[in-house]
C-alpha cells in the first residue's frame, strides 16, 4: 500500500490530534501540522508534502494560496453537516477529495489515493500541454524564419537573377562567415531592398 506525506492544516487542536492519529494508523506520515493559512504556505514551502488536509474553518483560500498549493493534492476536511456556503467554498477550493470528520483510516487511505492520482493526472496533463505549447512555440518560429528568409530569396532572384539554390546559399554562406542566423540576414537583404540598396 503506498503511503504519503500529509500536512494537517485545522485551528482546532482536538481535531487535528484526531485526526494525526487516524492519519498515523492509517500509515500516512504527518510532516507537518498548522492552525493558520498564512503558517500553511511557510510549512509547504519547507515539507513539500504530497498532500494537505485542510479544514473548512480555513475557507476561502485566496487564488495566489491555491497556485501556491498547485502541485499537491488538496483535501478538505469537512464537517458532517455543512451549508450551501461551505459547500460553495469547497467547490472554489478545487480540491481533490473530501474527508468528513472524524474519518476511519480505511477513509483516509481511499480518499488520499484519490486525491493524490487526480493531482498526478492533472501534473500529467499540465506537462503535456506544457511540451506542446513548447514545440507549437518552436514550429511557429521556424515558420516564421522560413517566410522571411523566402521573402528574401525571393528579392534575390528577382534583382540578381540568381536561381532558388544560389539565393539560399548566398543567404546561407552570408550567415556562416558572419556568425549570425540566416533570418538576421535575409531581414538586412529584405531591409536593404525595401530601402533601394542593392545587396551584392
């Protein structure tokens, strides 16, 4: 069974012993515990846990808290009874998971296995989309490059009456002996052009 490390965040010391308790018999390693939002975001940053269980009481989380908390996963320990406000409050939190107290240790192991899969999941996919707004970034700027450096194949062959392969090695050979990309070049030809100077 895998276990992880949990930070218990409730002002409210009979609860959080309760809970630590039912945490530590469930096998979860408790880093940390804090009674205050502000005491969350210092003992985050120190313990780096895998999940915070954090009590209604603690409601609303402002956005730069749950950016904050981003990369772990969120479960909120709530009371059996609640009310449309807490209710809303959870949703806006984006937690992964909900524990009502006291909770079993049977609850604890299912609800953080859950948590912990969805954060993975979400990690999973914000990386994805990271890669893939990476590699869109790198096709855009070779395309980009490609457009202009045709542009200025393009006045070459027109004024020089040079053919496609001598216009790309003129830019190409230009760019080498200058130690430059052949976009800067073929903007200096296209910029020359533009202002009626014959690039040789």
């Amino acid at each position: 069974m895998e276990t992880y490390r949990v930070l218990l965040a409730d002002p409210d010391a009979e609860a959080r012993e309760q809970a630590r308790i039912t945490l530590t018999d469930a096998g979860e390693r408790v880093v940390a515990e804090v009674t205050t939002l502000s005491e969350l975001q210092a003992e985050f940053d120190q313990h780096r846990p895998e999940a915070v269980l954090l009590s209604t009481t603690l409601l609303p989380l402002s956005q730069e808290l749950r950016d904050h908390l981003y990369s772990t996963a969120l479960v909120i320990l709530r009371d059996n009874e609640i009310n449309e406000e807490i209710r809303n409050r959870i949703a806006e939190s984006a937690a992964f998971a909900t524990l009502t107290k006291p909770f079993t240790a049977d609850d604890a192991i299912a609800e953080l296995a859950l948590a912990v899969s969805r954060n993975n999941d979400l990690m999973s996919c914000h990386n994805d989309l990271q890669n893939c707004h990476s590699e869109l970034d790198k096709v855009q700027t070779r395309l980009a490059d490609r457009i202009v450096i045709e542009k200025a194949k393009g006045l070459l062959i027109q004024h020089l009456s040079l053919s496609e392969p001598e216009a790309f090695k003129q830019i190409h050979f230009s760019a080498r002996k200058a130690n430059r990309t052949m976009r800067n070049v073929a903007e200096e030809i296209i910029a020359g052009y533009a202002d009626n100077i014959t690039i040789q």
